[in-house]
C-alpha cells in the first residue's frame, strides 16, 4: 500500500496513499465522521490495532489487506473478534485476476467485501460501514464452519 501510485500503475491506479487518505478524510467529513487512516506492513501491527478499534473508540473498520487477504489467519481472526463492522476493500477486482488472489480468508468474517473501483472501493467502504452501523448490523458476522458429523450406524 505503502508504494501507490508507483506500483504497477495499470492495476492500482496512479493515486499515492496519501491522495486517497486525503479523499478519504473528506470524504468521512462530509458524512459527519472522522477518518483515521493507518498503514503498515507488518501483520502484527495490524492485529494490534484492529484488537483495540473498538476500545479506541472507532464505529467500524475499512480495511485493504493487501497479500495479507490471502493467507493471513491472524489478520482473519483479529476481524472475527473486533466487534465492529469490517468491510473489505481492493483497489482491483481480485476475482478477475489471477486464480490465487481470489480467495480471502478475511471476507467470511467481514461484512462484505467490495473490490475493483480503485480510489472509490474506499469510499464505498466508508459508506457501507455506515450504513451498517446506521442499520444496526454492528458486529462482524464470525462464521464459525464446522465439519459435517458422521453418523453412526
């Protein structure tokens, strides 16, 4: 995230981060929100932070993470605990790009996940967070998956 603007421009667009943390913080504005926008590359500094949102007073979380969305069950489990609404955003379509960027491991305990607007996936994060805090659908939906019983004969 940290390199926007400068990493593969035909896919990410050639907006910094800090353009789209700007828009953002407008953005929140004008819908009568605060924005704090944070970036790091280390996983558990994430964690980290997703653990104490609630307690530091956030109403919900947009969240990009990056090559993290893969693989990162940490990352997956701190969303599934945070106890406020999480959207998941990508700057690209991740389902019409290669076959392993499609999968995430956040998206099921998310409340949803909107990729492929570039700048504006963002935007659309924010408002999708509100209105879920609006609606009352304040908690990330964990999904627990269990594995079908045997029966016995």
């Amino acid at each position: 995230m940290n390199l926007l603007g400068r990493r593969e421009p035909a896919i990410y667009g050639r907006a910094s981060l800090a353009d789209i943390d700007q828009t953002l913080e407008s953005h929140g504005a004008s819908r009568g929100v605060g924005v704090a926008c944070r970036q790091s590359n280390h996983e558990g500094e994430l964690v980290g932070w997703i653990q104490t949102a609630a307690a530091d007073g956030f109403q919900g979380i947009v969240i990009n993470p990056g090559a993290l969305t893969h693989y990162s069950i940490a990352l997956r489990d701190a969303v599934a605990a945070a106890g406020l609404p999480v959207v998941e955003v990508h700057l690209s379509n991740i389902h019409g790009r290669e076959e392993f960027r499609r999968h995430s491991v956040i998206a099921p305990v998310a409340i949803g996940q909107i990729a492929g607007f570039g700048p504006s996936s963002y935007l659309l994060g924010v408002d999708a967070v509100l209105a879920a805090r609006d609606s009352g659908r304040a908690a990330s939906p964990a999904r627990a998956r269990r594995a079908p019983r045997r029966r016995q004969r």
